[in-house]
C-alpha cells in the first residue's frame, strides 16, 4: 500500500492550498483567478505531476478566456511540499 501524504503548496499571494491525504506523487498546483465581465471573480485550479505538465495548463488559457469573455486572468504555478495533517 502507497503512504498517504499531505501536500501544500503556498501562492505568491500568501494563499496556502493543502490536498490529501494522497498517495499520488503531485509536484506542482496551478490557479487561474479570473475577473468576470460583471467584476465577479471566479477560480480554477488544480494539481500535477510534473512542471512541464502545469505549464501545458496555460497553452489552453487564451482560448478559454475568450470562450467564457474574461476581462482578465492570472496564472500561477506553485511547487507542492509534503506537510504534516
């Protein structure tokens, strides 16, 4: 059986986002904020595997903005770290 670990990654913004318990081997969070038409916000985010896996989140980014008429949107990308529950 896999070990069960948490992982937390912590946004330039000061935002800590902690998953698990997991046994799968995460490496990186991403988080697009983006700012609605009506100055709502919404978020999407995520985990993977790799770097290179949470940058190829961003290659579909342009598209999606124009699909859903973002005024603007961020993307980050933070290592995660295994942490103690």
């Amino acid at each position: 059986m896999a070990k069960k670990r948490y992982l937390t990654a912590t946004l330039p913004d000061g935002y800590v986002k902690t998953i698990g318990p997991t046994s799968t081997a995460f490496t990186h969070y991403w988080r697009i904020v983006a700012l609605l038409a009506n100055g709502k916000s919404e978020v999407f985010w995520g985990h993977t595997k790799s770097l290179a896996e949470a940058r190829r989140k961003k290659s579909a980014l342009a598209e999606a903005a124009a699909q859903r008429g973002w005024k603007s949107h961020v993307f980050e990308i933070a290592e995660l770290v295994e942490t103690q529950p």
